[in-house]
C-alpha cells in the first residue's frame, strides 16, 4: 500500500487581542495572536466489508428455507477456505410469501415464497477482493451489496492531519510574527477548531451479480481533515 500523501490547506488567520487579568477584569492582559491551520491526510483503504445476499424460492416456506440454508452453508464453506481467518457471518435471515394478485381485482394468491439469507464479509486484504466475489457468486451469493472501504488503523491517520495541521497554524504564526515585527511569546491555547472529519471512499452495490459481471474495482481515497486554532502571548520587547 502507498503511504498516506498530505494536502495541506493553508488556512491562516490572525487575530491579535488583549487577556483580561483573572483578578481584575478592569486591566487588560498582554497582547496575543490567534492563528489557524489546516491538513488534510489521504490515505488508500486497506480493508474492506460487503454484504452478500442469498436468495432462494420455492413453493413452500420449508423448503424455501431449506433450500437456502444449503446455498448459504455452500457460500459460507468457500468463504472459509479461502480466508481461514476472515471475519464472515449472517447478519440476516427471512422468509415471506410471494403473491400474485388477480387481473381485475379479487384476492391476492399465494404462489411461493422466498428465503432470503445476508453474509457479511470483513476483508483484510482488499487485494483478495475479486477472488472473494467471484467465489461467492460461483457457490450461490445471488447479489452483492454494501462494498464499503476503510482504514484499519484510523486513529493513526487522525493524529498525522491534527498533527500536520498544528504543525502549519505553528508556521504561520511564526511568519506572521516576523512579518509584523512581533515576537512570540508562550503558546496560551491550542483548540480543534472543529471535529476530525473523514470522508470515506465510496460506497457500491452490484445487486443481482454473477462472477462474470465484476468489472474493475476503484476503492478511491479516504480523506481525513484537520484543523487546529494556536493562540500565542505576544512578547514584550
């Protein structure tokens, strides 16, 4: 995997102010600077999770369901072969009547009825991504749905764009300092200007898919954004 790439966005603003002394609100306390940085990290997922749907028909509710619960075993023991220690599991199960109703009104008939059974899959290796759709269609995965991507260690990408964003609110006040023949004194605040926002790659769902009918897969970026407020007393020369 590519490392993490950054797109600083530089976003600086001053604001130069007065503290109020804590013991007397009347007298004014030393100047200070107010600067903002901004980061954004992007970072390539590395894992990814999907919902495979088994669907089965028949013209009971037993063997609607039987018949599922053999196609399913079937998806589940080829899934297990080929990621021993995958994280795979039902989250889904249900059956219900399929009707059709007569042309000119009456009552809706029964003519069978449908199981339905969703596995989900946790892939740590995204690399295996065709192969695992491609057997699970092969062995009775009717759709495949919910392929979302992420970061397996997200906190470590967060700190990088909180960290990079200080770093830049840290330069600016530098160079804001020397362009207006201030000097810095002792950093008083540091604030996440808002919460970290992470923009995950895209969502996508084939549907009703065979193995056949996977095309090329693009995870896209994850995006993670930052930005941080440093206020600094202003040095008195």
């Amino acid at each position: 995997m590519r490392a993490p790439f950054i797109l600083p966005i530089a976003v600086l603003f001053i604001t130069i102010s007065t503290l109020t002394a804590q013991e007397n609100p009347s007298v004014p306390g030393p100047p200070t600077i107010r600067v903002h940085g901004e980061a954004t990290v992007s970072a390539e997922p590395d894992q990814a999770q999907f919902d495979i749907g088994v669907e089965t028909q028949a013209t009971t509710a037993k063997d609607a369901t039987d018949k599922n619960t053999a196609q399913t075993n079937a998806v589940l023991q080829e899934l297990h072969a080929i990621l021993p220690s995958g994280d795979v599991k039902t989250i889904n199960f249900s059956v219900n009547p399929n009707y059709i109703y007569p042309q000119g009104g009456g009552a809706a008939k029964i003519t069978g009825y449908t199981a339905e059974n969703t596995v989900r899959l946790q892939l740590s290796d995204i690399a295996m991504l065709h192969k695992v759709i491609d057997v699970a269609t092969r062995s009775g995965g009717n759709s495949i749905n919910r392929l979302t991507f992420s970061l397996k260690n997200e906190e470590a990408v967060r700190a990088r764009a909180l960290g990079d964003a200080a770093a830049q609110a840290q330069s600016g006040a530098i160079a804001l300092a020397a362009a207006l023949k201030l000097t810095l004194g002792p950093l008083l605040r540091v604030e996440e200007g808002q919460p970290v926002v992470v923009s995950p790659a895209r969502q996508i769902s084939f549907g009703r898919a065979q193995s056949t009918d996977v095309g090329p897969i693009s995870p896209g970026r994850i995006d993670i954004h930052a930005d941080v407020n440093l206020t600094y007393q202003i040095a008195s020369k």
